[in-house]
C-alpha cells in the first residue's frame, strides 16, 4: 500500500526523489500548494483540482505511459480492454521495453477504473466500490458493456486557469523561448493540452479567447493558420501564479455566496 501511494504521489508531482539513486522523498512545491497545511485544496473539492491531477497523469510518456498514449496517441475514438492492451503491447514491443502484456492488461484495467464509475453490485467489495476523483471528468464513458468511448467536446467543469497551466506546460516542453505555437499543435499533438482534456476545435478555440480577455495569450487566424501567440515570455516563468488565481478567485466566490 505504501508503495502504491508512493508511486501515485510521483506520478501526479506531489511528490519527488531528494536525488536520483535514492528513495528519500520530498513534497513538490505542487504537492504543497495544492495538498499542504495551507494548502488550496486538501479535500479535492474545487472542480479544478481532479483537472489538475489529469493533466499531471496524462502530460508525460514516463510515469503513466499508458495514460499518456490512450489519451494523446490513440487515433480511435472507441475502444475495449482487449483492443487497448493489444494497442499498447505493439507499442511495447517496436520500442523494446520490459513491459508484458499481463502488466499493461493490469495498467489497461486501473486506466479504465480511473475514469468510468463503477456498476453497482451486491458481490462487488465495497472497496472496490469507491470511484476515482478523476471520474466526475467524464472523460470515458462505458456505451455498452466492456466498449468504451471518449467524450470529445465542451468540457464546462475545465476551468481556463487550469487549461492555461496545461498549455504553458505542454509549451515550455515542447517549444521552450519560442513565443507561438500553432493551434493544431496545442489541440491534437502528443501531450498536448487538446488531446489530454478531449477538447473539439471548438471548444479549444473558445477557451483561448476568453483566455486573451485576462492573459497574455491570444489567437490569430491569417491565411487559414491558426497560431497562438503568448505576449510575453515573462507568462511562462511562473506558471503557479495562474493555479493561485483559480483557486483565490473560486473561495471568494464562495464567501460570497
């Protein structure tokens, strides 16, 4: 158990190594803010959060590879346990990993679990019972028994703050000092924030212009190329400060309320 928990904890950045060849850790100034004694959301209760988590399991190939391939590599919009561990088998074998079908049909079963509510039963443990945060997402839906599905489209709960985050950090990886990235890129390429939410064109074009409202990102479309441009490389240096917006701004809102 304690291992498990170990592991979850670094794959989502909570946490992370004092040093490379030892297992000392130390909370991550992530793993803090979010989590610690003044932290913003102990108890995952802002919808921001288990996006948040997402988007730490989805945005890199090394920890949670699984995640990383089925929501930002795999071309199909439908699937089955079978069909997605035969997917990432091939994967395995062409990049010459130690990987065995038995551990990524496990990896393939605790993807699936991450996502879709489980069906009630009176034989089911309760344990096993429990849902992941991450399934009020609605990421994955079961449309008939053993046959998944993306929900590709609008995503209401995905708050902008939370997909700025993303996107910076989708962007200081892949074009570090460049000051635009083209908007197919951003939507459909490998880790990309569009991939990793399942947004439609549409629905990523609309979060970028209420972005360019509050922040120094916007969207230009000339000669049918569609660019996002960031105004300053000064957004990408602290991208913590757009985390602490979301979450000072959504407590006001409830002292308000």
């Amino acid at each position: 158990m304690v291992r498990s928990i170990r592991h979850w904890c670094e794959t989502l950045g909570l946490i992370e190594r004092i040093a490379a060849n030892t297992m000392d850790m130390r909370v991550t100034e992530l793993g803090l803010f979010l989590f610690g004694p003044e932290g913003w959301d102990p108890f995952i209760e802002y919808p921001g959060t288990p996006w948040l988590l997402h988007w730490m399991l989805v945005r890199s190939p090394d920890r949670a590879s699984a995640w990383y391939l089925l929501f930002t590599q795999y071309s199909g919009s439908q699937f089955t346990r079978d069909e997605l561990t035969m997917w990432l088998s091939g994967i395995a074998k062409q990049a010459e990993t130690r990987a065995t079908e038995a551990s990524i049909k496990r990896d393939v079963n605790v993807l699936i679990r991450t996502y879709v509510p489980s069906r009630v039963s009176r034989n089911l443990p309760k344990e096993e019972a429990f849902d992941s945060p991450l399934v009020q997402l609605g990421l994955i839906n079961e449309v008939e028994s053993g046959v998944f599905n993306f929900l590709r489209g609008m995503k209401p709960s995905l708050p902008d703050e939370v997909f700025l985050y993303a996107l910076l950090d989708y962007w200081k990886n892949q074009a570090e000092g460049s000051l635009s990235m083209s908007f197919e890129k951003a939507l459909y390429g490998p880790g990309s924030p569009g991939a990793a939410f399942k947004l439609s064109s549409n629905a990523c074009a609309e979060i970028l212009e209420r972005i360019a409202e509050n922040h120094g990102i916007r969207l230009d479309e000339t000669a049918g190329m569609r660019t996002i441009f960031s105004d300053s490389d000064s957004l990408m240096a602290d991208t913590r400060n757009i985390l602490a917006g979301y979450y000072s701004a959504t407590k006001l809102e409830e002292v308000a309320a």
